[in-house]
C-alpha cells in the first residue's frame, strides 16, 4: 500500500508545470495612427491568446504632452507576428477626475449619444458633453444636442477614421460645435467624452498629407544674354540724338503770352483792402459851471 501511495505521488509531480516559466513576452505595438510606437509588454503561453487583448494607454505616453494625460487610449490586439502583437484602435475615453473639474454646482451638462459613418465606412458611436455657466431648459438642452448630431455627422462623413479621431483627440470637433452652439446658448465648454469603435473601415483611403514646404533657393542674377548686351543703353541712345531734334523738342514747350501794358497795371496795383465800419460810441461828457463864490467887500 506504502508503494502504490508514493507512485501516485510521483505521478502527480510530474504532470505539474510551472506555466511562469512556459510563457513568453510578446511586445504591444500601437496603431498606425501613433507610427507603430511600442506601448507595453505582456506574457502568454501562445500567441493565439493574444489575439483579443486590450490595452490601456494615456496620451501623454504616446505625444510626451502633458497636457493630454486625461485622455486614455483603447488598443486591442489583432494580429502577432513573432514577439511582436500590433494592435487597433478600440476607443478613447476622459478620466473621471478630469469630468468631475469641470462639473461644479449650479451649473447643467449636456450629454449625448451619436451612431456615425465615416468616409472609409467605419461606424463610431460618439459621446459629447457640453456644460453650461448657469442652469438651462430643456428645450435649450434639446438644441445643442441637435447641433451635435448635425455637426458630428458632417465631419465624419467628409473625413476618415484616423482623421476623424485625430481631430477628435486634438479638440478640433469640440471647438466646431462650440461655434454653433453659441447661436442659442453661450456654452461654456464642449468635449468628446468617449469614442467606440463598432465597424472597422471597409475602404482603404489614405489620408491627406499637408503639403511640404519647400526650400527657395536664393536667386542669383541673370546674366544678360548677348543680344540683350549688344543692344544700346538708353544713355547712349540720348546721346546719339542730332541736335536739330532736340532744338525742336525745346521749341514745342508753350510759352507764356506777352501781357499787354493795361494787365500789367493791373496785376501790379493790390487791391485795397475795404475796411469794416466801426461804429464808436462818444461818451457824452457833460459841462459843469462851478458858481464863484462872492465875498462882501
């Protein structure tokens, strides 16, 4: 009995493994979107369960900007090739202590949900939020939402899937639907919240690339040519003209007419000047007659 206790004991330590040591590190690269950046390192046994992974990552790591570390990226893993798992994007969602700043007492948030299309054929489902100073009406609330939905729908119909979540990220549709909104309520601030990725795009479009400037030469000065250098400087022309034309050409200035002797008076005699009539008061001076006093002789 002793026997066959310690062989099923053997047994039982052979067959486990330490999985630790079974696994590999596969490393995560972001999408195209972000050039392919690796963004971490994970483990697994075989590459197959991988595929499905999602990822979490800020902004902040990807751009080195700090001012984009309340953003969080959604990546999940599609494909692995040898070591390397590349991944796609899923969504992006703001922090909840990034929210909770802007929302203070007394004031009213808008919140909405949009189902759009893009031009390569990607379905987003996108979550804006708008927040105003004081508290609205319904109404109003209704009105933004419909500037919402007309403003997303536009953009994303015009734009694709990376260049609709690049200006996503970059606050360009906000700052867009901030502008309409201000016709019926001065808005404080309008956000994405949250981005979902339902469908991936069906076409393949490449984006536009802004165009390069380039480089001007500075511009050297052109050599004057040898028929141009044969011709005749217009100094030399001048100088070649007979005197007989130039006697002709003084003659054809008008001079002025002689002026007869009676003009000349006339324009030598100033005119005199007319003098305003003043019109002084004499102050009446009265005469007064001192009687002499007479005295009795």
């Amino acid at each position: 009995m002793i026997c066959m206790a310690k062989a099923r004991a053997r047994t039982t330590t052979r067959k486990v493994k330490d999985r630790w040591k079974a696994k590999n590190w596969y490393q995560i690269l972001a999408p195209s979107l972000f050039n392919n950046v690796p963004v971490a390192e994970t483990l697994a046994e075989n590459p197959d369960s991988l595929i499905g992974r999602v990822t979490e990552v800020s902004l902040q790591d990807l751009t080195n900007d700090f001012r984009k570390s309340h953003i969080k990226l959604l990546f999940t893993v599609d494909k692995v090739e040898q070591n390397t798992a590349h991944t796609q994007l899923k969504g992006h969602v703001l922090t909840s202590d990034y929210l909770r700043r802007m929302i203070r007492r007394r004031k009213s948030r808008v919140d909405g949900v949009f189902d759009t299309q893009t031009r390569d054929g990607a379905l987003l489902r996108v979550k804006p939020f708008a927040i105003a100073e004081k508290r609205i009406q319904s109404s109003q609330k209704k009105l933004i939402r419909n500037v919402m939905n007309e403003v997303i729908s536009k953009e994303a119909n015009t734009k694709t899937l990376n260049a609709f979540i690049r200006d996503c990220l970059d606050g360009k549709i906000g700052s867009e639907i901030y502008k309409h909104c201000k016709i019926y309520y001065p808005v404080k601030r309008i956000e994405i919240n949250k981005t979902e990725i339902i469908r991936l795009p069906t076409v393949i479009i490449e984006d536009e690339k802004p165009p390069e400037k380039i480089k001007e030469e500075p511009s050297k000065p052109k050599e004057p040519s040898k028929e141009e250098s044969e011709l005749p400087s217009e100094e030399e022309l001048i100088e070649e003209k007979p005197q007989e034309e130039q006697l002709k050409e003084e003659k054809k200035v008008p001079v002025e007419e002689e002026l007869t002797a009676e003009d000349r008076e006339t324009v030598e005699k100033p005119k005199k000047k007319t003098k305003a009539k003043t019109t002084v008061k004499k102050k009446s001076i009265r005469k007064t007659t001192t009687k002499k006093k007479v005295t009795p002789e």
